[in-house]
C-alpha cells in the first residue's frame, strides 16, 4: 500500500495490461476514491497516447485509508480494479 501525506496532491498512474496481449487499448475510464464509505473524489481518467496508462490527479484532504476505484472500458468489456492508499498528517 502506498502512503502519502494530507494536502499533498499529485498524479496516479496506473498502467493496463491484457493477458491475451492483441493489441487492445482503453477507451475510457473512471475512477472513485472513498474514505469511510464516503466519496471524497471522482472523476474522469485520462488515458495516454499508449492507450494503456490511465491517470488522475490525487488530492486527499483527510486522513485514512483511501480505496481508490478504478473502472475502465475496452469495447464492450468493463473492468473494475480497488487500490489502496494510506493518507497520513504530517
């Protein structure tokens, strides 16, 4: 788990990769972060020219356990992956 500090903010890449490696690229994405079952964030991903790297600006502003929800599409298909991240005062 990754950890960082309150009132920091920086860029989150995540980078995709498929099994059956044929060439497919991300078409779209979406991301949500909770704290406490509550969202503090949500937004759109950006996804660069590789079409496989996905990114987002983080700005936690409370301490905790952040899940973050990533949710991408290729085509018809959907996927869902969580990450965690520890947001800790300095």
């Amino acid at each position: 788990m990754r950890e960082c500090f309150v009132g920091e903010t920086f860029v989150q890449k995540f980078k995709v990769t498929f099994d059956d490696d044929t060439g497919q690229t991300v078409d779209s994405g979406e991301f949500e972060i909770t704290v406490n079952g509550e969202i503090t964030q949500s937004g759109i991903l950006a996804v660069d020219t590789d079409g496989r790297t996905m990114s987002f600006r983080f700005r936690p502003t409370e301490a905790g356990i952040h899940e973050i929800k990533l949710t991408w599409r290729v085509g018809d298909d959907v996927w869902v992956q969580p990450f965690l991240m520890k947001v800790i005062t300095a």
